[in-house]
C-alpha cells in the first residue's frame, strides 16, 4: 500500500491536475443530504460520467453536458447555444472545462439537493453495488 495514489480507478489518465485533490479532499464538500451515500459512488459516477476529464463535452438529446460533473446546458448553466437554459447554477458552462473545480463542485450540489445522484444516468447500472475498486485512502 505505501502513500501512493487515493482511487483505484482502472486505467484512466488523470488529465486534470485538480482531480487528483479533489477525488478524496473535496469528497465532504460535494455530499449533501440526497448524495450519494458512500463516496465511492460518487467518485464512481463521475469516472464514468466524465473519465475524471474536466474537458469533456457530451452532446445528448439536444442538450451539452459539460465537465467533469457533465453539467447541462438546459438546467444549470448557460452557453451561447439557442437552447434557453433556466441556468440555475447562474454560470457560464464553458466554468466547468477549467481546472478550478469550485464553481463546479457547487452546481454539482444544488444538482444533488435537486436531482439526487441519479441525474448521473451511469450510478445505477454501474455504480450501485461492487464498489471496492473505488476505495478512497485516507492519505
Ligand atoms: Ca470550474
């Protein structure tokens, strides 16, 4: 074991600086009370929401997700796309492609206070049970 890295996460480059402080440290910041119960989930969801990449984009359904979080562009943020967003987290999307993820990790709460974590459509069928391999060490 030694002090090496906090998430088993298969295979995956952790292309942002910040994820790797964010994956354990921010972990009681971004829970809140419909939030996934364990933080393995949730560290689960966003791999495979985002592969832990600030800079993915997903276009769905005449929607774009943004970010690690794949906040949309309908609900919680704006862009300069025509689709009129109710923009309740009050921020431009393109916030979330950066590697300051406070902004992000804010709207990614309200979005569990409104939504619960199964607004990240991959925690039930992948992120439920069998939840090991995303351990977080204490460092
Ligand atoms: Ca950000």
């Amino acid at each position: 074991r030694g002090g090496s890295p906090s998430v088993a996460a298969p295979r995956s480059p952790l292309r942002s600086a910040r994820w790797s402080g964010f994956r354990c440290h921010h972990w009681t910041a971004s829970s809140s009370r419909s939030g996934p119960k364990r933080k393995e989930e949730w560290i689960c969801t966003i791999f495979h929401s985002s592969g832990y990449d600030t800079q993915t984009i997903v276009k769905n359904n005449g929607k774009t997700e943004y970010g690690l979080f794949q906040i949309n562009n309908k609900m919680w943020c704006r862009d300069n796309q025509i689709l009129p967003s109710r923009n309740i987290c009050g921020i431009s999307c393109n916030k979330f492609l950066d590697d300051d993820l406070t902004d992000d990790v804010m709207c990614a709460k309200k979005i569990l206070d409104s939504e619960g974590i199964d607004y990240w459509l991959a925690h039930k069928p992948l992120c439920s049970e069998k939840l090991e391999q995303w351990l977080c060490e204490e460092l």
